[in-house]
C-alpha cells in the first residue's frame, strides 16, 4: 500500500516528529513478535510470563524465556526500517524515538537518543539489593541467576505487567507526542498501555498519525492513516519523503 498525498506532504514538511515502535518493526531482523501466529514462544502468552507474580513462582521457566530471547538477539542486526529511523533523527528539527522495544536494535542501528519505554533485556539486577548484573543467563543447570552480592534471584530489566514505565522517559514520550505535528506508529499491535496511549496523544493534539503495519490493528481506527505493509520496505520510502525537503545533518549537534 502507498502513502497518500496528504501523507506524504506532512512527511515533507513537519518539523516535529514523534515515533513509537513495537516489536514489528525488528521482526524483518529476525526477533519474534510477541502476538499472533508467529508470536514468540506459542506455548505461552506474554502476559503469562512477563509479569512478576510469574517470576517469583518460576523463575527458571521465565529465565528460560529471556535467555532463549537473548540468544536470538545475539545474532540479529538492525534493518532499513531502524536504520531509517536513525537517518530521520539526523535530519528533522525536533525528533524523537520512543519504543516498547528491549532488544536495543535502534541503538545499534545508530539512533542516538532513544526512549525505551519497557526496559532493556541486556540489563539486569538483583531483586533484593538491587546490584545491576549484566549478560546474566539461566546457568548450566537450567536454573535462573543468582546475586554474586546477596544470593537473591536476578530479573531482567525490563517492565512486565502490573509494573510502572520508567516516569521520566514515558513523561519525555508523552511531552513529544503532545508537540508533534507528525506521530509514526510503527510495527505494534497497540494493545498494550500506556504506551498505546501516546498516539492518541498525539491525535488529540491535532498530530497527524501514520500507522505502518502488515495488518490493521487495534488502533487503525484511531489515526489518520494506516499503511499496511512491512516497516523494512515503508519506513525507508518515508524517509524518503523526508528528504525532498531537508538536508542532513540538519539536526546534528
Ligand atoms: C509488523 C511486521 C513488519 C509484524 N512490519 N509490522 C489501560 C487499559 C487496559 C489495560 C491497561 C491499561 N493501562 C494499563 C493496563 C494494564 C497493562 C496492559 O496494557 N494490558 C493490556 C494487555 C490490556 N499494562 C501494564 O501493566 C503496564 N504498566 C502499567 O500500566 O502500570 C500501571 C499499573 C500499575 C499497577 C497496576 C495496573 C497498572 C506495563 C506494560 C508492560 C509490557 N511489557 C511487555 C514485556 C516487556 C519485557 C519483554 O520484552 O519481555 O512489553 S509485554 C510485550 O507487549 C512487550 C511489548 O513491548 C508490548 C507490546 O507489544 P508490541 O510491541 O506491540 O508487539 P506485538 O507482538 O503485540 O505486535 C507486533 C505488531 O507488529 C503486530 O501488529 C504485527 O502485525 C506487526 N508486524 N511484522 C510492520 N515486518
Ligand atoms: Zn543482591
């Protein structure tokens, strides 16, 4: 599917620009969704393990989750949908990159200054003194990381379900969402908040909201465009759009 004229004019010339991005933006790299037929891990849903009261009673059986996760991501790399989001950050005025994303494929794609709004799966810490581990895994015996400190389980960074965003990042997220006058909800089913939230956010700022997803989701109905196809192919056509109008560097320091 193209993007419309309209589309395409405030690709051209919005000065403030807002983005989140969800697991279906790193799917082309090879991480799993976390949703639908490909979902990561079938045998589970998310919300069954991503939440707190399951680590506690499993520890190993989440530890197992997450180190199956990192060994993937070990071996992915960034694709042209990251690395265009890199380039928009280079080039437009005011730019700002929020995503639900761990797997820190922006960061290695070259983005320089990203919200994540649910943690990183490369860090960890202890649960009882709170000491950062990095690079902990499940150990030889299949049994979850131990504190070298305090002897209390390791979990990972990141935000399950029940538990608060970081306040500052998601603050910052919603503050750019609020100013932009162009929003790009990129490769997420929107169905989790409150980072689902910040598009209407956007929309209820007079943002205009550009959804680029391989299917409509929850919030189609809600922006003003969806673009159905995948965030490797589209996101680079959107910057090229951008790029009719702007030079880079523009928003280099
Ligand atoms: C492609 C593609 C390609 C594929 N190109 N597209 C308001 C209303 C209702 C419920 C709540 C509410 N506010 C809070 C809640 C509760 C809850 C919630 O949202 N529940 C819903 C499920 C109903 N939220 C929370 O609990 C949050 N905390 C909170 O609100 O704190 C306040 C509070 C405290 C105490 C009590 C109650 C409230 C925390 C949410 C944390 C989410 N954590 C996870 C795990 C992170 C760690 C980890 O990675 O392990 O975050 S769950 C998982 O879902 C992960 C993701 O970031 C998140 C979103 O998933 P995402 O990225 O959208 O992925 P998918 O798989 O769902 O979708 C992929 C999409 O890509 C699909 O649409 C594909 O079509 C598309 N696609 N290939 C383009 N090539
Ligand atoms: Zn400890």
């Amino acid at each position: 599917m193209t993007i419309s004229a309209k589309g395409i004019s405030v690709l051209e010339s919005a000065a403030s620009v807002c983005v989140l991005t969800g697991a279906g933006i790193s799917a082309e790299s090879g991480v799993p969704t976390f949703r639908g037929k490909e979902g990561l891990w079938s045998k589970f849903k998310p919300e069954e393990l991503a939440n707190f009261r399951a680590f506690i009673n499993n520890p190993d059986l989440v530890w197992e989750w997450y180190t199956y996760r990192k060994n993937v991501m070990k071996d992915v790399k960034p694709n042209p949908a990251h690395l265009a989001l890199a380039e928009m950050e280079r080039i437009v005025e005011d730019f700002t990159l929020v995503t639900q994303n761990v797997d820190n494929l922006h960061q290695r794609g070259g983005s320089r200054n990203v919200y994540e709004l649910h943690g990183n799966i490369e860090r960890s810490y202890c649960i009882d003194c709170r000491r950062p581990e990095q690079n902990v895994m499940l150990d030889e015996q299949g049994k979850a990381p131990r504190c070298k400190s305090c002897g209390g389980l390791i979990r990972p960074d990141v935000v399950w379900f029940g538990e608060l965003l970081p306040y500052e990042t998601f603050q910052m997220g919603a503050a750019a969402a609020a100013r932009c006058d162009l929003f790009l909800l990129i490769g997420t089913s929107g169905i989790v908040y409150p980072a689902a939230s910040l598009p209407l956010v956007a929309r209820d700022h007079g943002a205009y909201v550009l959804e680029v997803n391989q299917e409509y989701t929850d919030l189609s109905s809600r922006v003003s465009e969806t673009i159905v196809g995948k965030a490797g192919v589209i996101v680079p056509e959107m910057l090229a759009s951008m790029k009719n109008t702007r030079k880079r560097g523009t928003n280099s320091e």
